[in-house]
C-alpha cells in the first residue's frame, strides 16, 4: 500500500507504497471501536468511513518512501453483528474488502478479497530492471475471535487471514497470523496494538524476492532464489480520538522486519532494507 498507509494518491495504499500503515484492523480497526454504532447510530446503515494519508515503502524490500490516500470504513445493517469492512493491510501489502457473516458477537469469520499494487516505477532502478510485476487480485477468507478476559474497558483477539491470487500475477498464496490488543483509556480515546507474522508460498516468495539468471544480468543483482516460509514479523501501533459524537481522527504507525529468504534477498539486502517503517494519520465519521 502505499506508504503511510493511507496515503497521496490514491493508490489503494495497498501494493506498492506498500500496504500503508493504517489498515483493516489498525485503525482503532475500522472495527468496533472505530465503526460500531453504538449510540450515535440508529439508521438502517450504520458504520463509519474516513480517509487516510501516510507514507510507507515503494516496494516489498525497499528503503525508498512513497506517499499515498487510502479510503477506509466498515459498515452494518441496523444492529446486526454482520458488517462489511474495507481498508489497506500491512504485511500482506494489500489493500482488503472483508464481510463477517457470523451474527454473534465475539467472533467475526467471513470471505475476503484484496487488491496488490503492480512493482514499478520504484526509486531504485536494478530493481526497475527486474521487470513489472503486474497488480494481482486475491481471493481469501479471515478470521478474529476476540478472547474472553474480563479487562475493563480492554480486548484482546486472536486474528488469521489469508488470501490466493486468481490473477495469474504471481500464482501463489500467503497467510497471516496476529493478535490485536485495544485499550479504551477514555471514553474518547482508545489506544491499540496488534502483532503479526505472515507466511507466503513458493511462487509468491520467488516472484517478490527471486532473482533468475537473465534478471541478474539485466540489473546488476546477484541471482537468488527464495522458497516458502515466513517473510515479516510486524508491530503497529494506533491512537483514536473520538472528538466529536461523529467525528474522529487518530495515527497508525508500523514497524515491520523482513525475514528469512525475504530479509536476505538482493531486492532488500544490496539495494533496499530489510526495516520496513509505515505510518500516517486519517479522518473519519461516524453515522
């Protein structure tokens, strides 16, 4: 996503500036604290939608900085549980539409679609030479059940996603794993924190952060080719303030390290860095 996470341009700040800080489930989340209705929502459609702006790397790897506007929101019918979300995700590097069909509170399971930017136009050009990779769409599924503690006015959730391209863009898959913890300090300010790691396959790891042969020799990179496994272990923070009954504004800032073949491969290693920062602020409204 672009950079910052929501950011100038927008991009979706989901591919290239990569992901951009603020992301489904970073914004206080997009979820219940961010979006629910609670009291200043009676209407048939509830929710909330806001806009971000914010910078992150130009591409997976990378140490050049790209900035990005990301729209973000989620959204229920009157009361009910079930609600439609939309907005950038770090580590993953998309930018996410998920719907939760399940009617109970507590545990939200539900289909999920993303957009991953195409790599081009980046700042380092070996890495230009490499060739385009074009935009892939995903398909997946998610996964958060919010954990029963009994910590006033605090949540903790287990979350899992996952998504497959059906593109033909890289013909791979990855898979993310986190937990998100969120604390209400006031009744207008809520801070939170999530963790996350994410897995992704062979195809997606060579196409990323391979080098064949003739890209070696075409961009002064040395060849190198990455297999399946774990590429990012990641750390967002956020801060939301609720400033009036509607309106709210906060800041998402991530930091994320590149592991593994990701962390070693010459994309990051002898043009880029394997420290992957993203951050931004955002707007939105309550209804």
């Amino acid at each position: 996503m672009a950079a910052f996470a929501v950011a100038v341009s927008v991009t979706f700040a989901a591919g290239q500036a990569q992901s951009a800080a603020i992301g489904v489930g970073d914004f206080g989340d997009t979820d219940a604290d961010t979006a629910a209705p609670d009291s200043v929502s009676s209407g048939i459609i509830n929710g909330a939608v806001g806009i971000g702006i914010g910078a992150g790397p130009d591409y997976e790897g990378s140490d050049s900085y790209k900035a990005s506007i990301t729209p973000f929101g989620r959204l229920h019918y009157k009361d009910f549980p079930q609600y439609l979300e939309f907005g950038p995700n770090p580590g993953s590097r998309t930018y996410q539409v998920r719907v939760n069909v399940l009617p109970w509170q507590g545990i939200e399971v539900g289909p999920m679609l993303t957009y991953r930017a195409e790599r081009d136009h980046v700042e380092s050009q070996a890495v230009r030479r490499l060739g385009k990779i074009d935009a892939a769409g995903e398909a997946g599924a998610f996964l958060r059940y919010w954990l029963p503690v009994d910590l006033p006015r605090q949540g903790i959730a287990a979350e899992f996603s996952g998504a497959a391209d059906f593109t033909d863009s890289y013909n791979g898959w990855w898979i993310q794993p986190g937990m998100t913890y969120k604390n209400a300090v006031t009744d207008k300010v809520t801070l939170s924190g999530r963790f996350y790691a994410d897995y992704a396959s062979d195809n997606y790891m060579d196409t990323y952060f391979g080098v064949d042969a003739g890209q070696a020799a075409r961009s002064g990179l040395r060849e190198r080719s990455a297999d399946a496994g774990f590429k990012d272990v990641g750390l967002t923070l956020g801060a939301r303030w609720q400033f009036t009954d509607h309106w709210f504004t906060g800041a998402v800032g991530t930091y994320e390290r590149l592991v593994s073949d990701a962390g070693s491969s010459p994309v990051t290693r002898e043009v880029g860095s394997k420290n992957q920062l993203f951050g931004g602020g955002y707007v939105g409204y309550r209804f």
